[in-house]
C-alpha cells in the first residue's frame, strides 16, 4: 500500500508539472511572439531552458516530507483497518460455527446477520472515508506545488528573460537537451529556501 501511495502520488505530481508548464508557456506564448517578432531583425536568438519534472517531484523536500507523511499515515490506517477486518471476520465464521452446531434459533441467526452486516457496513465506510480524505490531500499537495513553482518560474523568467522553459523527463516530447540548459537544480533551491523561510516564520512571532 506504501508503495501504491507513492506511485500514484508521483504519477499526479509529474503529470501536475507537466501540465503546470504548459499552461505556463501557452499563457505566455503570445508575449514570446511578439518578443521574438521584433527581435527578428536583430537576429536575437531565443532564450531556452528547461526543467526535469522527474528530479523536482524526486528532490523536493518539502513535497518528500508531506509524501513521507501521508504514506504513513495510509500504513497507519491500513493496520487498522485490516485488524478490523480480521476481528469481523472472526465474528462471521464463529457465528457460522454456532449455526452448524445448531445452537441458535432462526431469529437469532436473523440479529446475528443484521448486527454483522451492520458492521460489515461500517467498515466500509470507514474505507472509503479514508480512501477520499487521501486523496483530498493529494489533491492539497498538487495544488501548493503548483502554486509554488508557478511563483518561482514566474520570478525566474521575468529576471532572466526567458523565451520557454520546457518541460524534460520521462514522457516529454523533449528527446534531448544540454546539461547547460538544465535550471532544475536552482529551482529547487529557490522552492527549499522559500519552504525553509516559511516554516521559520512562526517562530519569530
């Protein structure tokens, strides 16, 4: 279960980045355009660079810690649901055993199936109470990573000058690219120190 957290966790956040990139360069396509129109004349080449979404959903502290959390949790409640699971099924075949035996009447087998089914029902709920609460924090994840290096892209492309930031990594239409070109590490950098400094602040108060 540990490990299907951490795929499906990964899977959304690359395809979060993905997507995140590329509204990024759409909403600021128009703008390159236009930049690269006028520079047509001047032969001024464009300014590219890219970012390897596999290293930053991998080296984001930050996004490790609330994963590290969140499998642990999962583990948690897997445990004790499973316990749960193991205790109501004991119940079900001692209730089975008293039927064979023939020692409850027909209506107190008919209670037995009610209260059992009635737990049965509760389990369930509990599962699928957790199963939502999951991925709603999934879903809280994806969204601060995307407001976070939408904020940093932002800030980097405005004091570079960049013309595209692609996006590189596993499933990419980006087949090959210089090392030269590779600001992911400096973007993680800039999202641990801004985590870093945000985490530090209540403590000033």
């Amino acid at each position: 279960m540990k490990a299907n957290i951490s795929l499906v966790l990964n899977g959304l956040l690359l395809i979060a980045v993905a997507y995140l990139l590329s509204q990024h360069l759409s909403s600021g396509g128009e703008k390159a355009t236009e930049a690269s129109a006028e520079a047509v004349g001047a032969d001024a080449p464009l300014k590219i660079v890219y970012l390897n979404a596999d290293t930053l959903v991998q080296k984001y502290d930050y996004f490790r810690q609330q994963q590290e959390a969140l499998e642990k949790r999962q583990e948690e409640a897997g445990q004790r649901l499973s316990q749960k699971g193991a205790a109501l099924e004991n119940e079900f075949r001692a209730v089975q055993g008293k039927i064979q035996q023939g020692l409850l009447a027909p209506s107190q087998i008919a209670d037995e199936e009610k209260r059992l089914g009635q737990k049965q029902q509760v389990l369930m709920a509990e599962q699928e109470k957790l199963r939502n609460e999951l991925v709603a924090e999934t879903q809280r994840i994806q969204l601060e990573l995307e407001t976070e290096l939408r904020q940093s892209l932002d800030a980097m492309r405005a004091r570079r000058g960049y013309d595209y930031i692609l996006q590189y990594g596993q499933g990419s239409s980006v087949l090959l690219a210089s090392d030269s070109l590779d600001i992911t590490t400096e973007v993680l950098e800039i999202l641990n120190e801004k985590k870093a400094e945000g985490d530090e602040k209540p403590s000033d108060n």
